[in-house]
C-alpha cells in the first residue's frame, strides 16, 4: 500500500487545539522505522508484539446536523506514545492513506479528526484529514503499513444527525448513534429523531417532475423524474420514500441532462416494469434522497390529483407545480378543469333559504348529467344521484343541499360549515372541493376564482353568490371606498397592547369587515423606528399587524390570511404610501394591495388607517405561477446584500418567511454572490429596475438603497430573484438619514444610493449594464411623461382628497391637523415636502440628469456621501 506522507490535525479531547503541522518532524515513509524502534523500545504500545489493538476507530459523521464536516474519532485502548506510526484512510481506493503526527495518547483519550474535501478551506478549530465520509462507506487504521482496525457502514447506519460507532466505548457492537464528540458513545435513544439534510433543489440535478396517483386506465401510480442539470445522473444513487417515509431504491440506469424516467408506485410483483413498493395516496407526499440528503419534494392534497389527471412541475424541472394531464416521459402541460366541474358552493345562505352549490360544463361538448353523482363526504351516506338534465357547453346548473321540498333541483344532504364534496363518474372521483367555516360565512360563497382559464380554472376564492352566472371575486380592498374595520378585545388585552407596544406581542380579539365577523384572530403592534418614536411619544397611534389564522388554523378573511393597518407617520398627507404603490402597480410590480379604513376598537373609532395586504404565501399565490419559493424581508445583518461567506447564518437578518423547514438557503447565497461579482443572472432586472424607477422618482431611501436596506421582499422563483415593494410612508423625500445638508429631491438617479453604491450590490450590479440603464431611463421617462406629470399628478392627489378628506377630518388620534393635510398635499409641513411641490421639483430635476444638463452619479460614493455635486 500507498503511504501519503501528510500530517493530519488531531483534536485531543484532554488538550488545547493544535495546529496543523507543528510538528516539523519529517513525515517521509523512511522515517517509520525509527519511529517504530522507539515505540517498540517504550513498550508503551504492543500492538506488533502481541496484537493487541491499542488505538480503535470509535465513531463516525458521516452527515452532520448542523452542516458541519464530517468527523472520525479514535480511542485509545491503552498509553501510546506516538501517533506518528499510524495512518487512515476511507475506502475510495482513489485516497491515500494518511499519518497521524507524533501526539501521545494517553488510555481512555478521544481524538477527533475532521473530514474535509481536499478543496476545502481547512478548518481554524481541530485537525483534518483531506477525504469526507459518505452515507455508505469504511474507515480503515492502519499501524506500519498493517491494518488493526476498520469500521464499515452502510446506507442508513449513518443518517444526518446521527453518527456510527462501538458500544461501549472501544470494544462494543457498531451502531447507530447519538453524535458525541471527545465524549463517551450514546446510545440512538427512542426520542431520538434523525435529521435529514434540508431541501436542496437550487443544486439538485433531477426532480420529482409529475406523479399520477389514480390511473385513468386502472393501471398502477407512477413518479416521473426529469433530469435538470447539464450531466447525466445515476438514478441508483438516489432512493425514495412516500409520506410514510420508508426509502426505497432506484434502478440502476443514467440518465442525461433532460432526460425523463418513470417508475411505477405498487406493492403487486410486476416482471417488466421498474417499480417502488408503495401506492401514492389522494393526498400524499414524495421525497427524493441522496444518501440521507433531502434533495426533492413533491407534496399534493386532495383534489389535486384526481383521475384522469396528474400533479406536477410547470414548466417541467421547476418550483411551480400544477394540476396536469399525464404527460409520462415528455413535457408537463396543464390540466383542464372539467369537463364537468363544481363551481361554487353556498353553505350559509344569509336569507336562511336552502344551501346550494352549482356545476358548470366546461367543456365544448353537452354534459349528461345522469351519469354523475356527488357525495358529502363529512356525512356518512350514499352518492346522491344527479338530476335527468343535459349541461350545454358553458351552462351552469344549481342544486340545493336540502332535507326539504323545493321547487328546484336537490339532493338531500346539507352543507357543513366545514365540508366537503365530490363529484363522482364510474365510482371515481372526478372533481373536489373542501372548504374552512371562514369561506362560507353567511352572504358569501366559495369556489373556483375563474373557470373560463386553463391557467386558472382549478384555482379557488372567496365570492359573492351569484347562482348560474360567472362567479364574482369578493375582495377586501377597494381603492375607491372607504371602508370600516371593527375590533373587538378585552380591555385588558387592548391595555397590555398600548402599555406594552415594543413587546409586539399577538392578542386574541374579534373582527368585523365588509360583513364578515371573525371570532378569533391576533392583533400587535408593529413596525421599527416608527414602532419606538410613537412608544416614546404621547400617542397610541401604533400601526398594527393581524393575523387571521394565528388561533384558527386555514382562516381568513376575504382571502387574507394576514394584513397590517399602517398609522400614516410622517405623513400629513395620508397619501404617500397609496400613491407609491398605485405607482408600483401601474408599473407591473407585485405590490400589496391596500385601501383606507376606518378602524374601531369596541365601538369607538380610534383612527384612519391605511390596510395594506402583508406580503406572505397567499400574496405569492395570488401574484405568481411559482408560489412555491423562499421568501425574504431583509432587516439588519446581511439585509445590504454584501457579500460575508456561504455561511446563511453569517446573514443573521435576512428573515426567511416561507419554506422554513426545507430550504437550504442555497438559492440566496447564489443570488448574493452573483450580485457581488456584478453578475445579474439570478436577478429579475427588469422587475428591478421598474421598482427603482418609482422608488428613485419619490426619493425614497427608506428602502433598500437607503442607509438602512430595509423595506423590501425578496422572492425565489427557480434561482431568479425579485424585489417586492414594502412600506412607502417615508416616500416624497420624507426620510433623510445620512442625508443631512443635501437636498434629497435631487437624488442622482444612475447613483440613487445613500452610502457607497458598491455597499447596494444588487442596485450596482444592475445599473452596471450599458443596456438596463438604458431600459431603467425609458421607465423613469414613462412616469415623468405621464403619472408623474404635473397635470396627472395634481388630478391624481385631488382624487385622493374627494376620497378621504371628510375621514382626515374626522381622525381622532391623528398625528397632523386636518389644515396641515390640507397643507402638505401642495407645499411643506415641518420637513416633510408637499406632494405636488415635491413632484414638480423631481421631475424637473430628473429631466435634467437624463438631458445630461445635471450630473445623473456621482463618484461612486453614493448621493449623500463625499461624492461631487455642483
């Protein structure tokens, strides 16, 4: 055998950290002997005289929890002088074995050696050795060229969180165990969970792709996989598992880059088909391993796989998933909903009539309805036949859900507050529908948002009744109206609110809005700055933040799971923040919806607030294909977007939102290293550079161009990062941290950065390119030539005014007079700009930067730092 003459670092359990080559002791293969000769002449380790093994493998790594490097750990069975004579090695036969350097061990010591991959960094805290372990692999020990000892593991002895090794310490039986470095080996206790390795699908090179878990000809479930690399993959190397969580093998084939593959889900013996032991439910879940590395899900509910169709990703390899129509080896496309859907359902009808719920043909062929039946599934009876009635394409058809005569068409069951239906053809089911008691509430229904629409006839909302017509969307913002928000709370909830404002501490409380009444959701402060300015001050005038569901599991009103009332500090003009997002709309930004309220608390009116949707799952969903993505909202630590290390913890406050339990996070550490390196390939620009045409044009550096880089989302959508708006109310010039002396309405816009632009990665990286500032001009054109215009602007705040000036006027805890509202929307109040005063002032001033007349940067150092301005 090979010997490669390399020291390792050891950690001694019983020492402090020494660092790797100390020793200066020349490590040649010539240099055995002696060392040998002097251990043999100590007698202090027997081993070749007597064979008895004095130094064992004790314990492995192979997968650690917290994602840090494998590690092997010796015991001493008894005093060694030296280690100098023994080397490891694992069991890829491409790996030389390496020595251990001249380090007494003392009987009952622990060494810990760390295994790292050769390109590795090496690491500042212990000693390694340059191969890693895998999840089915060997360690071997060797002394003067001889083995004394191997511990071998296979798949699964290993997992991540778990390590591999003797009990009891030296001499016992191999096992898997709880990890316990330089300790003594524990056993794998029954509470014991064994972690595997997050979700990894920005790095994966195949993906579940599509799953059909009903065949439409009676034939057994499948799983296609799709190759989304650029190499071929070997599918032995990878197992999978349905939510039951048993692993199975795959078969050994390779397949290349864009290549699909199925395999059949049963338990029956096939002779010539590739199948995994398992069937996939209605509802269900399969998970793609690599060794013990997560490294793909596919997760479905009811009535998202139903027959005759299957669920997968669109476009194939993606995040987005979709209910489908089986595509087996070739691309994804979408499933049509139908031909014969339920469309809407009503199980609380106001007038207190009969419940009903409506179908509709969606297809371009007659519909017989007689060969269908529907089934309550919360109640334990029969399918109910469906009447003699043929469906014309497009034709709705209402039945009531009713135990009583009625002169319409009927089934005798009722409705739940919390149900659910099928539509059943040839004993299976073929459309489903389920609904929480919040989607039913009296004078309102539930169902399908918009049948007409292959790309959105499955998708589900909350509506207003309208029987055997297209249904209607019932929405809570209306920009145009002013609406009433009621709150009700113990006092003594209320109190410790008010009292406690920092602590942003959830309370149970009522609600009422637009007709609906919840009776448990949370209410809590919410903000930064603002949060601290208003607690130090004599106001109770906190923004607020609810949550719909936070008692309530799948609540919601009018959709919404969660939302925040905003407080308009510093803004006189109760507008800023609606007119920067009206801005961010028209521009074609995913931008939370929002509308004034009126917002009582116990009856009594406490203010004029601003709601504005919270920027969550359901706003992805209701924004984006891909609403399967990492969420972000940057605030501290990392929110700059500089680059630190591919550590995600080293970026304390980037704040993921979504996806907690399954990202690795290594999508916006790609993302973050890119825009360092000045690269945009991961960045959506043009989204990007038409949020910086408006947030530039308002001068608004609470963002994440200002000195704090806050107030902003940042969404995945298969490796490709957008950003989404946040907070506006410090828009129009209003906020000037670091900014003092300068007059904020000329913010260069080719540099439109507080500090140094290099330290606004993502805003630098973009604005490097000759062509996005070409294409970032020609929006900033846009607005200057329309909604920012003078005559446009100024109908635009009129508009606004007519809207709200009776509820300004009326405000009882507001922060301004209603004559400084009346003020600042034309010329100053305090330091805060009029609107149209500010406005006229920016657009001339942006005019001149693109006429060149002005300078448009500076020399890098962002606006309000040393740069240069005339």
């Amino acid at each position: 055998m090979k010997y490669n003459p390399i020291y390792i670092c050891l950690l001694l359990a019983t020492s402090v950290l020494v660092g790797c080559g100390d020793s200066g002791e020349s490590t040649d293969t010539t240099d055995t002997t002696d060392t040998d000769t002097s251990e043999s002449t100590d007698n202090t380790d027997n081993t070749d005289s007597t064979s008895t093994v004095s130094l064992v493998i004790n314990e492995i790594v192979a997968s650690a929890a917290d994602d840090g490097n494998d590690w092997i750990e010796l015991y001493a069975l008894q005093d060694i002088a030296t280690l100098s004579s023994y080397s490891i090695v694992d069991d890829n036969t491409e790996h030389e074995a390496q020595y251990l350097p001249d380090i007494a061990l003392a009987a009952g010591e622990f060494i810990v050696i760390q295994a790292i991959d050769e390109a590795d960094t090496p690491p500042d805290d212990g000693y390694y050795v340059t191969f890693k372990l895998g999840s089915d692999d060997a360690v071997t020990l060797f002394k003067d060229a001889a083995q004394i000892d191997q511990l071998d593991w296979e798949e699964g002895d290993a997992p991540q969180g778990a390590s591999y090794g003797l009990f009891t310490d030296g001499t016992g039986t191999a096992q898997t165990l709880n990890p316990t470095p330089n300790a003594a080996n524990e056993e794998l206790s029954d509470d014991s969970s064994v972690t595997l390795d997050k979700i990894t699908n920005n790095d994966a090179p195949i993906r579940i792709n599509e799953i059909v878990a009903s065949d439409s000809d009676n034939g057994y479930d499948w799983i296609e996989f799709f190759v989304t690399g650029t190499s071929a993959v070997n599918l032995s190397d990878y197992t999978v598992a349905d939510e039951d969580g048993e692993r199975m093998a795959l078969p050994n084939i390779t397949l290349s880059a864009g290549e699909f593959y199925r395999v059949y889900a049963t338990t029956s013996e096939t002779d010539d088909l590739e199948t995994v032991a398992f069937k996939l439910g209605s509802s269900d879940e399969v998970s793609l391993y690599n060794g013990d590395d997560l490294v793909d899900q596919l997760a479905w509910d009811k009535g998202q796989a139903l027959i005759e169709f299957s669920y997968g990703r669109f476009p194939d390899g993606s995040d987005a998933t979709k209910i489908l129509t089986p595509t087996p080896l070739t691309a994804n496309t979408l499933g049509q909903h139908g031909p014969l859907v339920i469309s809407e359902v009503v199980a609380s009808d106001i007038n207190g009539s009969a419940d009903w719920f409506e179908l509709y043909n969606s297809s371009t062929d007659n519909v017989a309805l007689t060969n269908y039946s529907i089934i309550d599934e919360s109640d334990d009876i029969e399918p109910q036949s469906l009447p003699d009635v043929t469906l014309a394409p497009g034709e709705y058809l209402v039945i009531y859900a009713t135990d009583e005569e009625s002169s319409g068409y009927t089934v005798n069951f009722k409705l739940g507050k919390e149900d659910e239906l099928s539509l059943i053809l040839n004993d299976e089911t073929v459309d489903y529908i389920s609904w929480k008691e919040s989607d039913v509430i009296a004078g309102f229904s539930y169902g399908l948002s918009d049948v007409t629409t292959i790309e959105n006839s499955w998708d589900k909302a909350f509506l207003t009744p309208t029987q055997g017509s297209e249904n209607s969307q019932a929405k809570a913002f209306n920009p145009t109206l002013v609406n009433s928000l009621f709150i009700t709370i113990t006092d003594e909830n209320w109190n410790d609110i008010l009292d406690n404002p920092l602590d942003e501490e959830y309370h149970e409380a009522s609600i009422t809005f637009n007709g609906v009444t919840l009776d448990s959701i949370a209410i809590r402060t919410k903000g930064n700055s603002s949060l601290t300015s208003v607690a130090n001050s004599s106001s109770d005038r906190y923004s607020f933040k609810v949550d719909v569901n936070e008692y309530v599991s799948g609540q919601k009103l009018f959709g919404l799971k969660k939302f925040t009332l905003h407080n308009s500090y510093n803004d006189p003009s109760y507008m800023r923040e609606t007119i920067a997002y009206d801005l961010l709309t028209e521009m074609g930004i995913a931008t939370p919806q929002h509308s004034y309220v009126n917002f009582y608390v116990n009856g009594e009116l406490f203010g004029f607030y601003l709601m504005v949707e919270a920027i969550d799952g359901t706003f992805l969903e209701n924004n984006f294909e891909n609403a399967n993505g990492d969420l972000y909202k940057p605030d501290g630590t990392g929110s700059d977007l500089v680059w630190i290390d591919n550590d995600i913890t080293s970026y304390a406050d980037i704040n993921l939102k979504t996806n907690e339990d399954t990202t690795d996070n290594g999508a916006i550490l790609n993302f973050i290293e890119q825009i360092n390196n000045g690269e945009t390939d991961a960045t959506d620009v043009d989204g990007l550079l038409k949020y910086l045409s408006v947030s530039v044009a308002l001068s608004n550096l609470d963002s994440y161009h200002g000195t704090l880089a806050h107030n902003y989302y940042i969404y995945d959508r298969d490796g490709v990062f957008s950003l989404l708006p946040w907070d506006f109310n410090e828009s129009f010039g209003t906020f000037t941290m670091d900014c003092n002396g300068v007059d904020i309405r000329e913010l260069y816009i080719d540099e439109p950065t507080s500090g140094a632009l290099a330290e606004r990665p993502l805003v630098a990286s973009a604005l490097a390119s000759e062509s996005n500032l070409t294409t970032y001009h020609a929006y900033l054109q846009t607005l200057i030539n329309g909604s920012l215009s003078s005559a446009q602007f100024s109908q635009r705040v009129a508009d606004l005014k007519d809207l709200i000036s009776e509820h300004v006027a009326n405000d009882p805890s507001a922060f301004y007079s209603y004559s400084q509202f009346e003020q600042n929307l034309t010329s100053s109040v305090n330091n805060f700009y009029g609107l149209t005063e500010f406005m006229d002032y920016r657009v001339t001033n942006m005019t001149q930067q693109l006429n060149g007349e002005l300078p448009s940067a500076g020399t890098g150092s962002g606006f309000c730092g040393n740069s240069f301005r005339p």
